[in-house]
C-alpha cells in the first residue's frame, strides 16, 4: 500500500477551472491562482521536484497550498524552507 501510495504521489494532476463572479473589480479580470492541495511531500523523495517541473508549466498572480502538507504529524526530516525552495523556483 505505501508503494502504491508514494508513486500515486508522483501523478502530478493539473486541473484549469475559470470561475465567473459578477460582481469581481475590472482591475481583477483575468487573475489567476495556482492551488496546490494535499501535497503530502514526505510521502516520496521525488515530489518537490515533481511538483516544480508541473508548475514549469503554469502561469499564475498568486499560489496558495490548502490540505496536508505532509503526511505524517510530525516529521523533522522534512526541511520546509528547501522544498518551498524547489518549488518556487
């Protein structure tokens, strides 16, 4: 189960949804937010890297992380600051 749960892991799903709001400022029209969910990066080695080379591909205003960050409780071999790094970049 945890083989199948670390290379499901590696299946980096990017999903575009545009949302209308009627009342949203014309100064807004056409902002875009990447979310990033449940990334749970202690699952796989691999993710963070992953992840960055989807996001390659995506253009965004913003990026917010919602859902689990990892996937345990705590976990102090996950250096935070390197994977947003990875990430980021």
């Amino acid at each position: 189960m945890l083989k199948r749960g670390q290379q499901n892991a590696l299946d980096i799903q990017l999903v575009a949804n545009e949302i209308m709001l009627a009342k949203l400022p014309k100064k807004m029209s056409g902002f875009s937010i990447a979310h990033l969910s449940d990334l749970h990066i202690d699952i796989n080695h691999k993710i963070s890297i992953e992840i960055a080379n989807a996001l390659s591909q995506v253009t965004a205003d913003i990026c917010v992380i919602t859902g689990d960050f990892t996937e345990r409780r705590s976990n102090h071999n996950i250096d935070f600051i390197d994977t947003m790094k990875v990430i980021r970049n």
